[in-house]
C-alpha cells in the first residue's frame, strides 16, 4: 500500500500494530502503545510549579506483563525508516529493554542490544517482524537461562486490584533480583533512593520467588517498630493469613512469611536470642530493609542473624549503602543489582526538588573563647580554650544561638506557611529540649491554641513518641514542628514534611541522604512538589561531594538586609492558620535513638551554659547549583551571561529567534532548560521585567524596560485603531494583561475565559469578533512585536 502524508499516529494504527499482530503479539496483553514511564521533571516558579515534558515510548511489547522485551519509536513518513532510532536506544537503555525497533511504517530497523546478531542494526520488511517466541528466544540465549530458571523468571507478578503498578525502576530492580536469584546468586544489594518505594518492590520479589515455589519460607529483617507494623499493614497485606510478626519473643513455625524486628529476636543474653529456635536453614530467602544502619557492620547483631542463616538467599535494601574501612554493605551483599538514584528520581519527577537556606553564625565562624575565670550560668567556671561549632550543644551551649535559629526558623514559617510539617535535627537531646523551648516561646500564638504544634519527638520522650502516628499522618494538623536529633533521620513514609532544618553536625554523607530524603516524596493530593532546607551547620556542603547525587533547585544564603526566604517563594497573603494544603511527604523513625550526649558534653566532658554571649547571623553569598548539579560560584549575572551567550553568540542572534518565535513562551522554557533562574534574576534585576528584559539587560548590556513601559508605549502608538470596537477592547485588556503578569499570560487562548475577558462574550464570540481563529492568532502576534519593538 502506498504510504503519503500519514502522521505518526496514522503509521501507528494503520501500520505498525497490525504488523505486530500479524507476527503473534496479543494485542491486549503483550502490546502497550503510548507508554508514559517517568512523571515529568518539577520546576517550581515561586508558590507554583510545573513538570517538563515526561518520556513517553510509541510502544513497549512485553513477554508476559512487567517482562519487556521490545520498544518502538514511530514516525511519520516523512521521516526515514532508522529516523528514531537514537531516541528508542536512550529510552531502551533507561528501561532496561534488550530489542529497539524504530519504524515510519515502510520497514522496520532493528537494534540488538544483545550483541548477538553480526550486524547490530539491520532493516526488516513490515511483513518480517519476530514472534514473541523469536525474542524470548533470543533473552534466554542471551542470558543463558534454563528451562528451570525460565518457570521463576516468567512467574506473574501481583496484580493490585487497585491498579497500583510497579514503576519501570521498580521492574527492573524486581526482575533483576528475581533472575539473579533463579540463577543461583545468594547476596544481592538494590539501592534505590528514599520514597521510590523499596518495600514495594521488596513484596514483589517475594510474591514472584514464593509462587514459583522457589522461597517457601521468608523472613523480612527491619530495624524499626513501625516499618515493620506499616509493611504487614500496606504492601505486604496481600500475604493475608500466611504472614506472621514475630513478637514477644515467641517462635510459630507454621508460617511462610515472617517480619521481625531485629531486637526482637536477637540480644546480648543468649536467652534473647530467639532466632536460634529455627534451624539454620529454616529460611530460604531473607530480606534486610534499610541494611545499612546494621548488617554492613561485621560484628553487628544484624550480621550474626545473616550469619547464622547463612544458607538462604539474603537481600539488602537501602538508599545509602555504608563503605568505611570498618563498615561495608558491599562487601558483604556484593556490587548493587540496580541502582536508583535520588537525581535520577529528581530528574523522572518521582521525587521532589529542593531549595537551600544556607545561615553563617558568627560565633561558629570565629569560634568562641570566655574571658579569664568566667563562670556560666550554674556558676561552673568556663574551661579556658576556643570553643567552635563542634563544640556548640555539647560541651558548650549559648544560648543565644539556639534562639537565633529559632527565630529565622520562624521567620521563615511565617512568610511561608506556619502549618507546613517541619522537622529540626539538632546535635543531641538535651540540645532538642532547648530548641523545643525556643521554638515554643517564637511561635507562643500558635501553642496557646494547641501545645503539640511544637513536640520534642526522641528517643526518650514517651510523650513525643505517641505523637508519631499524628505526624506522619497527611490529614492531622498536629504536631507541625517536630524538633529531634537521630530518631527520625531514616526509616517510615510520613508524607507531611515540607521543611528540614539542620542544626546538627553531620559529617556522614549516608546520615546526610537520609536525612535529605525524609522531604524527597511527591504527594501531589497534598500540593507537596517540592521541599525547603534550612541550614545552620554548613551541612549542606556535602552537596558539592562527589558521592551526593541529587542537585538542589538553588542555595540561598542570606545577607543583611536580604529577604529571609529564597527570592522566588512568596509570602502567604492568606494568613489563614488552618490552611495546610501544603504539607508533604517524609519517612520516619519509630523507636530508639542515640543518647548521645544527653546530659554530658562530647566525651563525658562537663557542659557549660553560657547566656549572655551575643550571636547574630554574619553575612554570606548567595550560591546556586545549575540543571547538571553543578556549584555555580559565580554571581548569579555572571553565571546569566555566560549561560546565554553560550546559546546566543550575539545579541542580534537573540533578537531575531524571539522575534520569529510564534510563542515566546517556548524560548523562556528553552531558557529555564538551560538553568536559566529567571525567577531568582527577577528578585535581583527588578519584578518588573519580564524574561526579554532581562536576558537583554544581563547578558547584552541593554537598558531594560519594564511590562508596563512597554505596554504604554504601545498605547501611544494608536496601535489599535485597525480593530473593531470589541476587539480592540480584547487587545487593550490582554495588554493590560501583560503589564501586569507578563507574555506568558496572553499567549494562551485559555486566558479569554477569565475575567476580565468573560465581559465581552464567551471564547468563540470573542475570536469570531476578530474574524476567526487564525485571524486572532495573528492579532496576538502582532501585539507580541508591538509589545518588543523599541520605543
């Protein structure tokens, strides 16, 4: 048949499926068309946010559901036949798929992954597609895989009846692990990034390798009360009246799936040990959750459990695998499986991007020495030497310092939202008491109405712990500021914080990520897009460390006389207490936390009280981190021009691709590609300057001219007078428009159904007054180069 002026999506239906059909794809089971595997990256501008374009593939073709074996990118005919090759290649990569095809319906080119074919790409006719049996021919080749190990490898998955599916990282790290483990591997690491769902993909593996009868009898390993009650309760549930938590330190062998609590099975008196009461080979497969807080460590009571088990396959989960000269999850569980890393998340728009508030104090900059004999508030003389910030909340503590921190946290909450979920890490228990005080005295409105809108949530505080469910729980209100020091840097999906606060020393980078990660998850029912650290410590440093992988949105450090949040978030003009549409998710811990430091100082040394030692906040620059993650140490001018003029040679150059732009909205999403922080540049240039301006100003030396300038200069011009009443009406009010709130909101024919537009008529009978679509199509681009053409 000939084929002439057919779209993609032509190519596709009249084409490609049936060509697919006819080589024995079933076409509701084994062929998906359309498939959208990442979210979208989040960009936020201020208090709004966007997601850039998510990657979708033309088509995935599976073997059975979840085991993928071909993608296809289409075109049009137009287009030659290998013309999306390299796109299907990048996306063939990323979702772990061995057979690319691209086709624009006249024959297909195929790409072996495998290596296996002599010619790695080669052109086949529409008629010559391979069966799914080729395929699945050329996989078990190509892994080696048995007739044995192929009944474990094509074992179903679950099937939620909700519709809830594993994402395509979670797949791979499902299958993988599930084929690693037919084949006879008995350690294995997955390291996937806090809030991309580990004990989801941890219930599949399971489900998968016990109905294949493979693992009989697994035992699931946490480290917390409450992951192991919210596992049975959430993703593990399915397991029903075959699953049992081993508690009370009593042993049911009649179970198949078993959760247990680590300290609840082991101990320092034999009697404790409970585990021993199953044989040695009583499990076939164990999995460790969060392993990296225990069974790295050779002589962890982790290890001596795995140990003990030795015979079964053991499985570690973690999103930051330990390796110290002392401590080695690797060594241990071999090289990861599969890695999902936090920027990966960031970049699929799975996982929330985030802003830095970075605070110098003086005193830790300078350190602080006490005059000779001085004596602190409980009359202990002051041992005579420099105290710095490593010192600060544990062998020294002033207290002025503590307010200050509380103060600016405050400050921040009330530009923002005071009901956003907030956790502060301080240095140790005694050091989150007096940071809960402060806290309660700056925000005294708010506690007069409910005490717990401030709670000290550690590891000694019965009362801060039965807060936890109330916490973690998106619809409860209270607490809103939960202040800690170790309990709550790793562990359970809280879904509710949207600031961290970091006025702790932390030098461990795997401390560091979890803490990181407890403001990571989306929660978009919740507004939750993005996140907020605050930091008192210089903690945030570690970003420019090699082993951190996920890029903040920008680093924001304050100086005297600056805004006290970062340029683009707004303050809340609402002022309504009760409003939390914007709270968001965390994870959490549930019980045990390191004392130390309670109530001596750093090596059993005393504690010295000081009150009556000044502290202030010191100035520092403003730091960005660009789209690849990179620290931009340059002003943020600096970093514009260079940026710009890497894209645009000349300001000519620019001139002429924003004048021959039909929407200038896609060169200012072009621009925001690039790392261009127009938001940001907006707060140091001038609010009112829209993207044109300013990228003429910044980068080319041009005066710029603000919205409302332009606009009048257009009305001077008696532009309008061509039009008809009502139209000319139209234009005045979008230009109106444009000095208000910018081009991008006059592009957009949505627009005409908001007021003031919706006076003169309904969207159709305003461009009819123009004489059609295209005709108002045209009136708008015309406005746009009266609007950009110089005075």
């Amino acid at each position: 048949m000939k084929k002439s002026g057919y779209t993609e999506r032509d190519i596709c239906t009249k084409f490609i499926t049936p060509a697919l059909v006819k080589a024995g794809w079933d076409l509701h089971k084994q062929i998906r068309e359309e498939v959208t595997f990442t979210a979208g990256r989040i960009v936020v501008k201020g208090k709004m946010h966007t997601r850039k374009k998510a990657k979708r593939a033309d088509y995935i073709l599976y073997y059975k559901t979840h085991l993928p074996l071909a993608i296809i990118e289409a075109k049009d005919d137009k287009h030659s036949v290998g013309d999306g090759m390299q796109q299907a290649l990048e996306y063939a990569e990323i979702l772990d798929i061995p057979f690319v095809f691209s086709s624009n319906g006249k024959a297909f080119l195929f790409h072996d992954r495998t290596g296996q074919s002599h010619l790695i790409e080669k052109e086949i006719p529409m008629d010559q597609f391979p069966s799914p049996q080729e395929l699945w021919k050329r996989y078990k080749r190509w892994k080696g895989i048995t007739e044995r190990e192929e009944k474990i490898i094509t074992q179903d998955y679950f099937v939620d009846p909700s519709g809830k599916a594993p994402r395509y990282y979670q797949r791979i790290a499902i299958n993988r692990t599930v084929e690693a483990i037919a084949k006879g591997q008995n350690r294995i690491l997955l390291v996937l990034a806090t809030g991309t769902g580990k004990t989801l993909t941890a219930f599949q593996i399971i489900w998968r390798l016990w109905k294949s009868k493979m693992k009989k009898r697994i035992l699931f390993l946490a480290d917390r009360n409450i992951l192991v009650d919210q596992t049975m309760a959430n993703d593990f549930k399915h397991f029903g009246d075959k699953m049992t938590k081993i508690k009370n330190r009593k042993v049911d062998k009649s179970y198949e799936i078993y959760l247990a609590l680590y300290q609840g099975v082991s101990g320092s008196e034999d009697w404790k040990n409970i585990y021993k009461e199953f044989s040695p080979d009583f499990f076939d497969l164990i999995i460790v959750d969060e392993c990296h807080r225990g069974s790295a460590r050779e002589d962890s009571a982790w290890r001596e459990i795995l140990e003990y088990f030795s015979p079964a396959t053991q499985i570690g989960l973690t999103a930051t695998p330990k390796e110290t000269k002392d401590v080695s999850n690797i060594h241990y569980f071999g090289e990861p499986i599969y890695t999902y890393s936090l920027k990966q998340g960031i970049e699929d728009g799975f996982l929330a991007p985030y802003k830095v508030i970075r605070y110098t104090i003086d005193k830790d900059v300078e350190g602080w020495r006490p005059s000779k004999g001085m004596k602190d508030k409980y009359g202990q003389v002051i041992e005579d030497r420099i105290y710095n910030v490593k010192d600060f909340d544990r062998n020294l503590v002033l207290e002025e310092r503590t307010k200050i921190v509380a103060k600016k946290i405050t400050e921040y909450l009330k530009k923002t939202d005071r009901y956003q979920k907030t956790i502060v890490f301080c240095n140790n228990i005694e050091h989150a008491e007096r940071m809960r005080q402060a806290l309660a005295n700056e925000n005294s409105d708010l506690v007069a109405k409910n005490h717990k809108y401030v709670m000290r949530i550690t590891g000694d505080n019965e009362e801060g712990k039965a807060e936890l469910d109330n916490f973690i729980d998106p619809a409860s209100t209270y607490p809103v500021i939960a202040v800690t020091s170790k309990l709550m840097t790793t562990g359970v999906d809280a879904q509710t914080c949207k600031l961290i606060v970091l006025d702790a020393n932390i030098n461990s980078m795997t401390e560091f990520k979890q803490i990181i990660g407890r403001g990571t998850r989306v929660n978009e029912e919740y507004n939750k897009f993005s996140f907020t650290i605050m930091d008192f410590r210089g903690v945030t440093n570690l970003f420019a460390d090699p082993a951190f992988d996920g890029d903040p949105v920008q680093i924001y450090e304050s100086k005297d006389g600056d805004p006290l949040i970062p340029p683009d978030v707004e303050e809340d003009d609402s002022d309504n207490d009760n409003d939390i549409s914007s709270v968001s998710p965390i994870d959490f811990v549930g019980e045990g936390e390191d004392m130390n430091g309670e109530t001596e100082g750093e090596n059993g040394a005393k504690t010295y009280y000081v009150n009556n030692v000044k502290v202030q906040v010191i100035n520092e620059r403003v730091q960005y981190y660009s789209e690849d993650g990179k620290l931009i140490t340059e002003s943020l001018k600096d970093y514009t021009r260079k940026t710009i003029k890497k894209e645009y040679a000349s300001l000519d150059e620019f001139l002429q691709k924003w004048n021959s732009a039909e929407r200038k909205q896609a060169i200012i999403e072009e621009l925001l590609e690039q790392g261009i922080l127009l938001d940001e540049l907006q707060e140091e240039v001038g609010r009112d300057y829209d993207p044109f301006d300013l990228i003429c100003h910044v980068a080319f030396d041009m005066k710029p001219l603000t919205r409302k300038e332009r606009a009048m200069n257009v009305k001077k011009r008696n532009y309008f007078a061509k039009y008809g009443d009502k139209a000319r009406a139209v234009l005045e009010a979008l230009l109106d428009k444009y000095a208000d709130q910018g081009v991008e909101n006059i592009e957009s024919m949505e627009v005409l159904k908001l007021p003031p537009f919706d006076q003169f008529g309904s969207l159709v009978e305003i461009v009819k007054s123009f004489g059609g679509k295209q005709q108002y199509l045209k009136a708008i681009r015309e406005l746009e180069q009266q609007i950009y053409t110089s005075a």
